[in-house]
C-alpha cells in the first residue's frame, strides 16, 4: 500500500520495514520482475514519514523508483481516522536496445539505448474504522514520456486506485475481511479484484482474489508476532489460452514492525500495481 497511497506511511504504528519481490510469468526468459522497499515511521505532531524503492526489470526494459512521503493523521473519534499524504517521486528508466534483432538491413534510426529520469507527485486519502476502511489514491498525477524524441509505447501513466474493505468477526478467534480493489489507468481498461481474507486470531490469514484481468490469486500470511510477518502470493489465470501458457506469477514479502502500536488490516493495492 506505501508504493501506492503516500496516506499509508505512518499509519501502521511506529516503524515499519517490508521486502517484496514479485516473479511473474515466472517460466519466460527476461520476464517482469519487481523488488520493493518500504520503510515507514510515524512522527509527533500527527506526522508520518514513508520512504519506498521500487526496482522494475522487463526484457530490455529497467526502471527504479524512489518516493518520499508525508502523512498527516486527523482523528475523527475513537473509532476512527482520516490520515491525508502528498508523494514526492523519481523514476530513472532505461532500455538497452543493443539485444534486439533487427530484419533488415538498413539502420533503424529508433533502435539506439534509451535513458530517461522524470519527477512526478503524487496524493493519497485514507480513512480507518475499527470495522471497515476505505482508500483512494493517485501516485502519479502527470504522464511523462520514456524518451522525448521516440514515441515509446511504454509510458508512466496516471494511475487511480479506490480500495474499500471491512472486518466480520465470525466467533472469538476467526474474522472474515472483504475487499474490493479498483485500479484506472489512463487508456487502459479498468482493473477490479475482490479478495476475501479469513483471519485466525490474526495471526494466519489465507485470502483468494479474482482480477478482471481472467486472474485468480492466493496468498498466505502468517502474523506469529507484532514485529515479524511473512508474505506468500500465487497468481494463475484462468482464461484457457492463457492458463495454457502458465503465465503464473509469485511474489514473497517480510514485514517487521518495530514498537508497533496501532495495527490496520492490511490493503493489497499494491499487486494492482504490478499486474499487467
């Protein structure tokens, strides 16, 4: 959620670190790959404070991403918080081009190594109830351009991501967490996902999601302690040509909290983010 929503740093508690690393389409050669980190501390004064790098490779393709963001947090009444974020962004983006065959003979004027970096900011609401939340975001608010000369399909586009959830408590130890996740993207499609969360004594969760997309997604989490949490993510879809090729995705998290106070249930945007 910090890669997306600048409203989410500081949210959490004290302090907290997280790893992430997404494999998809796991069986090709030079396919996406994204290795995250976030780090996130809540200040006095209502102030949280977020730093995230995002590494991204695809074919010839690489890009990194280094954000900071500033939250403030409005308590609204014991039961609930509106926490308002501005992100500061910088996307360093290159693709070497030497690899590429070419099927001609005369020089390709296009084919030479590109190398960009662009600034851009971006805005994040979040609201938490003790039963439900709800989240809007953008983390890019202008579109910038992979190379300026070169009309690049690829580009940074803005994004738009609305998630709402809540917590059902089945008896003393099992919860049920809805969700519905929205992603728009300009001149692309809409993305939804609903996930359904079951929580034991929050410490083991078991979640499975359906994307728009013809995607079908689990994921385990396993919560034994307030400072360390580990991740599991599988995605498959479900179309038959696309089954077919096992254009499966994987992804692994860790998580540690530090003199964490305040825990929220978790909101996975952040695999909106990355599927394509």
């Amino acid at each position: 959620m910090p890669l997306i929503s600048p409203a989410y740093a500081g949210a959490e508690g004290d302090q907290l670190f997280s790893i992430h690393s997404r494999s998809q389409w796991a069986n090709m050669d030079m396919s996406p790959r994204t290795l995250s980190m976030v780090y996130s501390v809540a200040r006095k004064k209502n102030v949280g404070l977020g730093l995230s790098v995002v590494s991204d490779e695809l074919f010839i393709e690489k890009q990194t991403l280094v954000a900071l963001d500033f939250s403030y947090k409005l308590k609204l009444s014991n039961d609930s918080k509106l926490y308002l974020g501005l992100k500061g962004n910088i996307n360093s983006f290159s693709a070497d081009t030497s690899g590429l065959i070419a099927y001609s003979t005369a020089e390709d004027p296009a084919k030479r190594n590109l190398s960009r970096v662009t600034p851009n900011i971006g805005i994040g609401v979040l609201y938490i109830h003790k039963q439900y939340w709800f989240s809007l975001s953008s983390p890019r608010l202008f579109q910038s351009k992979r190379d300026a000369e070169i009309n690049v399909l690829t580009q940074n586009r803005i994004h738009f991501y609305l998630g709402v959830g809540a917590q059902f408590k089945l008896n003393e130890t099992a919860f049920l967490e809805p969700q519905v996740l929205l992603r728009s993207t300009q001149g692309m499609p809409l993305v939804a996902e609903g996930i359904v969360w079951g929580n034991y004594k929050e410490k083991f969760r078991l979640e499975l999601g359906f994307r728009s997309s013809s995607v079908r997604s689990f994921k385990f989490n396993v919560n034994e302690n307030k400072t360390i949490a580990l991740s599991y993510a599988y995605d498959e879809y479900r179309n038959d040509i696309l089954s077919g090729m096992q254009l499966n995705a994987h992804e692994i998290e860790i998580r540690i909290g530090f003199n964490v106070k305040v825990a929220i249930r978790r909101v996975d945007l952040g695999r909106l983010q990355r599927s394509r």
